[in-house]
C-alpha cells in the first residue's frame, strides 16, 4: 500500500520529513517528561493570554457570572502551569465523567448490542482511572505513545520513499526494453490483417 503515491512531492523531500519525524519521535521517547511538560506550559500560557485578552475585551458587557468564570479559567491555567500533571489529572476526570454513565446504562439495561461503545467505554474507564491515580506516569505514557508513532510513521515513510525509486527504475527499464524492439514487431501482423 502506497500512502504518497498520489501526491506531488519529490522523494528527497519525503526522506527528509521522515528522518524529521523519527527524530522529533526519538526526542519525544528519551525526553518524555520534558516535552509533556514544556508543551503543557507553552499550551497554557498562550490560553492564559487568551483569556486575559478576552476579559479585558469584554469586561464591559459581561455579567457578574462571566466575569468569575473568566478569572476561574485565569486562576486554572495558572494552576496547570505550575503543576503540568494536574492536566492528566483532569482529563482522567473528565473521561471518567463520560465513559462511567455509558458501561453503567448498559449494564442497568443488559443492553449489549453496541459492543464497539462498550469496549471503547471501559477502556476509556480503566484509562482514566489510571490518569487519576497516576497522573505523572500518565502524562509520560501519552508523550511516549506518540513518540513512537511518529518514529513508525517515518520509518514507513522513508521506507515508502525507497519503494517508490524501487517502483520507478522498473518503470523506467520496462519502458526502455519496450521501445527498442518495438520497431521490429510493430507490423508482423499487418501482413496477415491485409491478406
């Protein structure tokens, strides 16, 4: 299976993104503790300037109500900054929120015809209870798992690259074995079509 073989793009060009990718996933492998945290810092410092920005904006027209949730929003990015696992902590929160009530409905009900939201639901449940209970270890597990996708999807990448030369230089050889014996077999038949 080609992935690129639609695209327009030169092969040095797909070379060099993969060895891109493979490095950005090596870093995200051996560094996994700081690039979750620089990139939970970096996240929300641009959503507290956003929500500074917003609040300086419309502090006029907004009610008593909107204003506390702005500075709540303020005060929890602030909060995240400075502890970058409380993230995981929250997302493990909020997946519990949300997967809990389905495996529960279904259960109540002894309704198991949709096999694919209850598997999708427990280990949303059993993930999140993970993030609750190890939020540190959560966070470098996620920055790991991407890390190797990233080394997967460019080694598959720079491997393609090699397939498409591979593919070409056939292409090219057939082509050119064609057109110099074509001359001697092009009208072998002509003689028996006019007969």
């Amino acid at each position: 299976m080609m992935i690129f073989t639609n695209l327009n793009i030169e092969t040095k060009t797909l070379r060099i993104s993969s060895l891109i990718l493979t490095l950005i996933g090596i870093v995200f492998i051996l560094a996994s503790n700081y690039v979750g945290n620089i990139a939970i810092r970096i996240t929300m410092l641009v959503i507290f300037m956003l929500s500074l920005f917003n609040f300086k904006i419309s502090y006029q027209f907004s009610s008593t109500m909107d204003k506390m949730y702005m500075v709540l929003s303020m005060c929890g990015t602030l909060l995240v900054f400075i502890k970058p696992q409380l993230t995981m902590f929250i997302i493990g929160v909020v997946m519990l929120i949300l997967s809990l009530p389905i495996i529960y409905k279904a259960i109540k009900n002894k309704d198991y015809s949709d096999k694919i939201m209850l598997i999708l639901s427990s280990i949303g449940t059993l993930f999140s209870i993970y993030c609750i209970i190890n939020s540190r270890a959560a966070l470098n597990t996620v920055i790991i798992v991407i890390g190797i996708a990233f080394v997967i999807l460019g080694c598959l990448i720079l491997f393609e690259t090699f397939d498409i030369n591979r593919k070409s230089n056939k292409f090219a050889k057939y082509n050119h074995m064609n057109l110099d014996g074509d001359d001697e077999h092009r009208f072998e038949n002509a003689e028996e079509i006019d007969k």
